[in-house]
C-alpha cells in the first residue's frame, strides 16, 4: 500500500478520498486554490499545498503543478475524484510518465471510453446493446436527415465529448434537425472544444440504470449491482438509490455481466461505471462508461458493506481486490440526495454566500459525505454540490422513512440548498411507489407544490418581520416607528427568517 497520496481535486469528493486514506494508515496531500482556504477538505489533509493560476477553476485543472507538487511532497500516487481531471487519459498517462501511480484505469482505457461515439463502437463491437444510433459523429446534412428518419422521431443530438449532462438536444421532427443541430455543434465546441455531435434514438422515458463494475490488476473482475439514477433534473441527477425496484435477480446479474463485458473489452481495472437507459419493456442500451469513482458511489457502498475508494488505493497499488464476485450480497436499500447551492424558489438560481449556520442530520443509516462547514464561504467558481446525504434502510420504505426524516433535520444557513425540494420529491406518492423514470421532474413532478411553499414561506415571514418589527418600536429602536432599510436588511431579521421559514 502507498504511503501518501494527493488528491487532485476539492469539496466533499476530496474529503471522502481523504477518508478513506486514513483509514488505511496512508497520508494524505491536499491542493487548492486560495478561494478554498477555508474549506474542510484543506484541513483535514495531512499536508495542503496551494496552487496558482489564473482562475480557480484552471487551478485544479493544471496538470503540470498538480503532478509537480505530488513529486515534492512525496506522494506515491494521485486520486483524480471526478469531474476535472478525472476522465483526462494525459493526466493518467502524465501521472504513469512521472513514475508515480494513476488511482484509476489505464490511460488507454480511458480513451476508448473517453468519447461516446468510440465508445459505441467498441461496446457494439463486443456485444454489448447500444442505443439506435451513428457510431461517428455526423459531418453532412445529408446523413443527418437519413439516419434520423431511418431511426425514427423523437431523436437525441449528442456530443461525442460531452459529459455532467451537458451537450444534449432532443429534437421532435425534421423542422428543427437542422438547427439543432447546428446549435448542438456549436454548444459542443464551446463547452468541450470539440464540436463533433453524432445521433441516437431519444428513448421516451426510460429509467437510469448503472452497473458499479471494479477489477484489479490481476484479471479479477467483479460487478457491484445497480443504481437507479433516474431522478434528474436537466440531465443531471439528483437522487440515486440502489438496489432498483424494477430489476430482478435474473437481469442484475444478466446486467453485471454484460458491465463486466464491457470492462474487459478495454482492459480495465480500478472502480469505473457502465450507464445504461432501459425502456418500458425492460431493454436495456448502453450509454456511455464513466471512468472513474462516481458520484452516487455510496449507495452501492451501503448495500455491499464494500468501500470502494479503498478498493480504489489497493487496486492502483498493485493489490487484489478484497472480495470476489461470489461475496457480493446485496442487503437493504440505500438512497443519496444531492445537496446543491440552489434555490428551488427562484428558478434553481445558484447561490453564494457564507455558511453561517450548519446542523447535520444524524443516527442509524445515515451518512454524509460533506464539502462544507459552519464559517465556510461557498463561491461561484466551482459546482454547485454541496454535500450528499445518504441513508440505508432495512427496505426502500424504511429508506425513504429515514431520508424525508435526515432532509428535514438537515440545517444550512446562509446559503439557499434544494433541500426543501428534496423532501418534495421524496414525499411524492410516485416516487414512494417506485413509478418513475427519467422524465419524472418535467412530468410528474407539480412545481406548484414549491410555488405553495414559498407562499406559504412569505407568509410566515411577513408576519414573523411584522412582529419584530412591533418590537423594536416597543423598544424604542427606530424614532418613526418604521424601521429603517437599514434595520430591515439587519442580520437579525435575516437569521429569524431563515430559521422561521424553513
Ligand atoms: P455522475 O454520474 O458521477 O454524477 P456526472 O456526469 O454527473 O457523473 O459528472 C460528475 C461530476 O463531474 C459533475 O458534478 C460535473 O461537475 C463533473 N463533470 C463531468 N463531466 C464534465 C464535463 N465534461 N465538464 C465539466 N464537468 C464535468
Ligand atoms: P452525460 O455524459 O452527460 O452523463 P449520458 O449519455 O450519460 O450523458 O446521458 C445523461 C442522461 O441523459 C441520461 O441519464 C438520460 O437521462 C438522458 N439520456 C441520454 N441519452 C438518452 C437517450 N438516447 N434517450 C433518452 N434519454 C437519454
Ligand atoms: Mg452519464
């Protein structure tokens, strides 16, 4: 095993990597950039070194220090998390290069599933079903009207290289091919510097299956069961939990092997994920392979009792895995909220400011994987995920008991979250009977129910201002009577609207 590692990346992901380190006796080394001076992942590092640049975010996205620095501070590998440099073959190449360890797959294993149209091919060409689509990106107007017809309306432009739900248009007739496209072109270019967009056969709303595949080095391979990760908003998700409720014991397995299939068609170890959509008849298509840790991670760490980051250090260290296919049992039921800095009353606005208050849920089958604290200051410069919160239940309905129970207890002032959103979704008679997809939020999902809420909120508050308001007359603080602007904005009328109002 490593002796010390660097983490080259930030927040909760930094931390829970961190985590797991010491629990294994291995030391760890923190980067950041000085908008993250404050924040927990900096301390809790045994060693933190800053980094320079011109942006924040370029910060932890140059490779050239980051792998400078893990060579002075005598770091033996790098874990990448995800998002930044996590899906970049050059970093794991750059890393390898340096005589220092690469958490995760090969470079070249990462290339091959790096873009999703060479993805397609190779995952066609193992056997593994793929959505109705082009394998390459499309270069003629021509083929783009011929394939869409051939495949049939609804239809789903996509960019090779996108990625975080990013770069997709779906388009509903030839009308609007052209220009989509045209835009979908365009938008790729400047999100991905890479404007190539291919074509696939828009699956009306199917459900987000995932299958948690890890190996080592040694040629052993093994699945960890399913995520469902339906709940999104944007493409994004929101809410995964894992078992599903709609897989049986015959099509997990039947899944996990087709993953594992197609992990083994790039030569892969470490901790990766096979994506999948699946329709209303149970057909399953792969969608992409994300090379790395994930996200939602610990949903399958709660129904496995496998912690999957320290399988992660042993793998890249050159150790077996800890467990064979044959030990994974599956056991309870696990969910993970996404605690995301926006505010659901204002149209998902992001928010900044300072934490200034913080309460965290707790007891049985609860666990929180946090990137924040009471003090710390949340800037515009990075994502908006905060924290996760995950629970484990004997069952999906002890679960869901438990999350609606943690997601109300959990406190975080200062800063707007879609907690309260959350507890909406959560408490949705479609959701707790299991009957949704990925189209739950633009179909299913009442935004009224939020509209109520903050009417219901502003009331509150209206009558809580007006009451203090009373008493600062009473107590002589404003000469009119009527409080100044001033007094209005105060902290104190903040904090009491805050507390009262959520
Ligand atoms: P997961 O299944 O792990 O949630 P996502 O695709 O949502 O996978 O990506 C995880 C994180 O990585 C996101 O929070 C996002 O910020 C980041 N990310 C992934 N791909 C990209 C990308 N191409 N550009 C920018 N950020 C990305
Ligand atoms: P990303 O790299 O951004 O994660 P994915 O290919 O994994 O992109 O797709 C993200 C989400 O978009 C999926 O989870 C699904 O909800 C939706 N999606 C992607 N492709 C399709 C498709 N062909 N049909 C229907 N929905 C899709
Ligand atoms: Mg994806």
């Amino acid at each position: 095993m490593f002796s010390r590692i660097l983490i080259a990346n930030r927040g909760e992901i930094a931390v829970r990597v961190i985590r797991a380190a010491k629990e294994l006796d291995v030391e760890t080394v923190a980067i950041f950039h000085e908008v993250d001076k404050g924040m927990p992942f900096v301390h809790y590092a045994d060693y933190a070194y800053q980094l320079h640049s011109d942006t924040p975010k370029n910060a932890y996205l140059d490779m050239n220090q980051i792998i400078e620095i893990a060579i002075k501070s005598g770091a033996e590998a790098i874990h990448p998390g995800y998002g930044f440099l996590s899906e970049r073959s050059e970093f794991a190449q750059a890393i390898e290069d340096a005589g220092l360890a690469y958490i995760g797959p090969s470079a070249s294993a990462i290339d091959s599933m790096g873009s999703k149209t060479k993805a397609r091919e190779l995952m066609s060409s193992a056997g593994v079903p793929i959505v109705p689509g082009t394998k390459k990106a499309i270069t003629d107007f021509v083929e783009l009207f011929s394939i869409a017809k051939e495949i049939g309306y609804p239809v789903l432009l996509k960019a090779s290289a996108g990625g975080g739900g990013k770069g997709m248009r779906k388009v509903l007739s030839e009308d609007d091919l052209k220009s989509s496209f045209e835009s979908a072109q365009r938008e790729a270019a400047k999100a991905f510097g890479d404007d190539s967009v291919y074509i696939e056969k828009y699956i009306v709303n199917p459900k987000h299956i995932e299958i948690q595949v890890i190996a080592d080095k040694h040629g052993n391979y093994a699945y960890l069961g399913e995520r469902d990760c339906s709940i999104q908003r944007r493409h994004q998700k929101l809410i995964e939990e894992a078992p599903s409720n709609i897989l049986d014991e015959i099509t997990r397995q039947k899944m996990g092997e087709v993953a594992v299939n197609a992990a083994k068609a790039c030569g892969y170890y470490n901790a990766g994920t096979v994506e999948f959509v699946m329709d209303r008849d149970k057909n399953s298509y792969f969608l992409e392979m994300n090379t790395r840790l994930q996200v939602e991670h610990p949903v399958t760490e709660m129904v496995t009792g496998i912690d999957l980051v320290k399988e992660q250090l042993r793998v890249a260290s050159g150790e077996e895995l800890s467990f064979r296919q044959e030990d994974v049992k599956l056991t309870g039921h696990a969910i993970e909220c996404r605690i995301v800095a926006e505010d659901p009353f204002n149209s998902f606005m992001p928010d900044i400011g300072t934490i200034n208050y913080m309460r965290e849920p707790g007891g049985k089958g609860i666990r929180i994987d946090s990137g924040i604290e009471t003090g710390c200051e949340i800037t515009m410069h990075f994502d908006s995920m905060l924290a996760k919160l995950i629970v484990w239940g004997k069952d999906r309905a002890d679960a869901l008991n438990i999350m609606e129970s943690a997601l109300k207890n959990y406190k975080i002032k200062g800063i707007k979250t879609i907690i309260p959103f959350l507890v909406t979704i959560i408490n949705h008679p479609q959701f707790q009977n299991g009957w949704f997809d990925t189209g739950f939020i633009d179909n299913v999902y009442e935004f009224r129910v939020l509209e109520q809420m903050k009417e219901a909120q502003e009331e509150v508050i209206a009558a809580i201002s007006a009451y203090s308001f009373r008493k600062i007359k009473q107590n002589g603080g404003s000469s009119t009577g009527i409080p100044s602007q001033q007094q209005a904005q105060s902290n104190n009328w903040k904090k009491t609207r805050s507390y009262k109002g959520r």
